[in-house]
C-alpha cells in the first residue's frame, strides 16, 4: 500500500493548525567558564610538559590551564608567582 503523502502548502500551513514540530530553542551561552581572560605568557606545563598558555584571573591571580592533561596551577603565593615570572615567556596582547 502507498503511504498518502502529506504535502503541506503553505497557505495551509498558514491556516491550519500548527504542525507538531518541536520549536527549536537556542540554548544561552554557558556562563560558568571565563570569558577572556587575558594571557600573560606561555609555559611548559609542570605535569605533561606540553607548552600551555598562562592566563590571569579576574583577581589577576596568574594561572595555567592545561589543554593536554586538564590541569590547573594557580600560582598564589608571591613565591610562586616570582618563579613563575622567571620560567614563562611572555607575551603581548595589547
Ligand atoms: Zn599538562
């Protein structure tokens, strides 16, 4: 047996009812995560020791972020941040 097709136009489309399609919503941007955070420098990772990108957060606290191995320093002491300084390479964004 042929299947009737259901051919819409557009007037009835129009007119009749609405067809039963799930609206298609668009989902809001996920907040949770930084939005740009300014990079500072460039260093090897401490654990993988791939080359990850050094980022400073919004209390300027700087801190690496691994893409390879997932990751996170944050250097909070001024210690820390004394060593890190000596071992990244910079970088300009502006
Ligand atoms: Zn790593």
């Amino acid at each position: 047996m042929p299947k009737k097709k259901e051919a819409r136009g557009w007037l009835d489309t129009l007119l009749g009812p609405e067809p039963k399609e799930p609206l298609i919503r668009e989902e809001p941007e996920p907040t949770t995560l930084q939005p740009a955070l300014r990079q500072i420098g460039i260093i090897d990772c401490p654990i993988c020791g791939r080359e990850v990108a050094v980022f400073l957060t919004k209390t300027n606290r700087p801190f690496v972020n691994c893409s390879y191995c997932s990751a996170r320093i944050f250097y909070n002491g001024r210690e820390s941040m004394r060593l890190l300084k000596k071992k990244m390479t910079t970088v300009e964004t502006d």
